[in-house]
C-alpha cells in the first residue's frame, strides 16, 4: 500500500440560500477543481455549516421541486429537516440521522425546518449530497433508505480514539447500512483530540473529506480547518486522519461512473435528450402531485 496525498485543500465558497431554510457553501460542482466529472459519482455537495436560526412560526425551507437521475442524502448534524414527495413519503430527520433518497425515474419533493425546530430555533448544521447514478438505474423506481443513528454501525477506535460511523461501503471489516448502485464509502469519523486513524481506498476511486467540527491533520502533514474540504489525488491507497481538537469529518471516497454527464437543474441524466424528456414527463405529470 502506498500513501494517498492530498490534491487540494479547499476553503468553503461563498454561502447562498437555497429557498429560506438553507444557507449552504457549494463545493461541488460550483468550484472548478470539484466539478462532476472530477467528483463522480458525488456530483453535488452543499454543507449548511453551523448557523443559529431564530424562532420562527412558519417553517423555512424549500419548496416543491423534482429530481431525476441520481439520489440524495442528506445527513443531519444538528437541527431536524422535515420532508414530503410524491410518492406519499414522509419523515422528520435529527442529528446523526440520514435520509438517502433515490429519484432515479422522478419524483416531487420538499424539505424544510421540522416544526418545533422552526418555533424554538437553535443552531442547523446538515450536508446534502447528490450521488450519480449509471445509465442503467437512473429509470428505476424511487426509493428511500430512512436511517436514524442507532442504526448505523459504528467501529470504536482503540486507546480511545473515538469511533467511525459507518453509513456505507466498508470501514475495516463492518459494512455500512446503505444500500448504494455502484461501490461509495461514506463515513462519519469522530475523532478524539491528539487521536489518529487511518482509511484505506483504491486509487482509482474519487476520495475527499470534508470537517464538520473541530480540525485535522492529513498523513501528519496537511491542516485542514473546521469547514474545509480537502480532495485526494488518485493514486496511492492509504492515508491518516489526526484530530488537531476533538472533530467529526465526513469521509467520502467512490468508483468513478465514467459516463457521460447532462446536467441541468434538478435533473443529471447522460444526454441532452434525456434532460428533454424529463422536462416533458414533468410538465405531463408524470412525477405526481405535491402540494407546496
């Protein structure tokens, strides 16, 4: 095994509103370094870093819109996100909870602050990531993976060094909850102050972090402050993650889909024409109905 270095090490963009509940630094695809060819199959990260919402009656959020193509998941720090699709699917999700949606064929949706979050206000803190999926699958039927923290499991650390939190693929050998379409590794790493651990991937695969809280060192070497994401070139395997304080990192490493990508919107298909057709199935209904 040889070491994995770091390419990039990436200050969070300029933060903009999605609708009025999501104020998000967009690291993929907005920035040239992590475009979606580069970052398949993660084709969209948006990191909501930690905010103070005050109280309000009517729940912020983002309004009805479709997807098609690929899926979401959107992994909940602190806050709960209320959801609603067109399917009749629904759901609150809290800290440490996930929501892996899978559009593929169409679906409506609509997310926004829970209820009494919204009322009470408190500090949100959630990541939305939109996954790929192959040309194969993007007409399958829509599905969700609701996963809430007890289920996941999690690899305790030795000497202390805290724990990884498995959400999918393979950390040692415990395999993650997550049912995903092509090979993804998705970890939440919680590590101890002054604490170390080391992550291993093939080459090939597209492998980034992003820190949630706290501060690391990469192979001993490469800072990483809170809110900064750091790409991985694609060579070598292995490389060490070193909790400058106490941090959670978001881990994430996957196999290349190398087909071609059309994206516009709402929608990641593999052509012009396809982009067409979805506009069409939208427009005759063919998503459903949700009322916003």
């Amino acid at each position: 095994m040889t070491t994995k270095k770091v390419e990039n090490i990436i200050a969070p963009p300029a933060p903009h509103m999605v609708g009025d509940g999501f104020r998000v630094h967009n690291f993929i695809p907005h920035l040239e370094q992590l475009s979606r060819e580069r970052m398949n199959p993660f084709i969209l990260l948006d990191y909501n870093a930690k905010m103070e919402f005050s109280p309000r009656k009517e729940p912020r959020g983002v309004g009805v819109h479709p997807h098609r193509g690929f899926e979401t998941v959107t992994i909940v720090y602190q806050g709960k996100v209320a959801h609603h699709d067109s399917r009749g699917n629904s759901g609150v999700i809290g800290p440490g909870d996930i929501q892996w949606m899978t559009a593929a064929s169409g679906v409506l949706h609509k997310e926004y602050h829970e209820e009494n979050f919204s009322q009470k206000g408190g500090e949100f803190h959630v990541v939305q990531l939109w996954i790929n999926l192959p040309a194969k699958d993007k007409k399958a039927d829509p599905n969700y993976q609701s996963i809430v923290n007890s289920q996941i499991p999690k690899v305790e650390l030795p000497d202390n060094a805290g724990l990884i939190e498995v959400i999918a693929g393979k950390y040692q050998d415990t395999t993650g909850i997550a049912s995903t379409f092509t090979p993804i590794n998705m970890f939440n790493a919680k590590i101890n102050k002054g604490a170390s651990t080391e992550f291993s991937f093939p080459a090939n695969y597209n492998t980034a972090i992003l820190v949630v809280e706290g501060s690391v060192k990469i192979n001993n070497n490469e800072l990483v402050p809170t809110d900064y994401f750091a790409l991985f070139e694609n060579k070598g395997e292995t490389f060490t993650i070193q909790a400058v304080n106490k941090a959670t990192v978001l881990v994430l490493s996957g196999e290349p889909i190398k087909e071609p990508i059309a994206a516009y919107g709402p929608f990641v298909m593999n052509n012009v024409a396809e982009l067409k057709q979805a506009y069409i199935d939208l427009g005759t209904g063919k998503f459903g109905e949700l009322d916003d």
